[in-house]
C-alpha cells in the first residue's frame, strides 16, 4: 500500500515538474524571441523608416 501511495507521489511530483518545467521553458524562449523582436526587428525596421523618411524629404526638397 506505501508502495502504491509513494508511486502516486512520485508521479504527481514528475508531472507537476513537467508542467513547471514546460513553463519555464516557454517563459525562457518568449523572453528569447521578445529579445529577438526588440534587438533585430525593430531596429531594421526603425533605419528603413529613418532613411524613408530622408529620401523622401530630399526628394521633396528637390521638386521644390
């Protein structure tokens, strides 16, 4: 019976550490990926909009 009731223990402790874990792991790779975003996208995005916006007031500059 302490068998039985040691083996329930143990499998609710490893399930309830696979849950947790899996947690953790999604946790750790949206950080990762949010990180990502913010330090490679963005800052591509923020230069194409910086040089759009030059490009497109030296044109205006120019027809003017």
């Amino acid at each position: 019976m302490s068998a039985l009731i040691i083996g329930v223990c143990a499998l609710t402790s490893y399930i309830v550490w696979q849950a947790i874990g899996t947690t953790l792991q999604q946790i750790i790779l949206g950080t990762l990926a949010v990180g990502f975003v913010w330090n490679c996208v963005v800052p591509v995005f923020t230069v194409i909009a910086i040089l759009t916006v030059i490009f497109g007031i030296s044109y205006l500059l120019d027809r003017w």
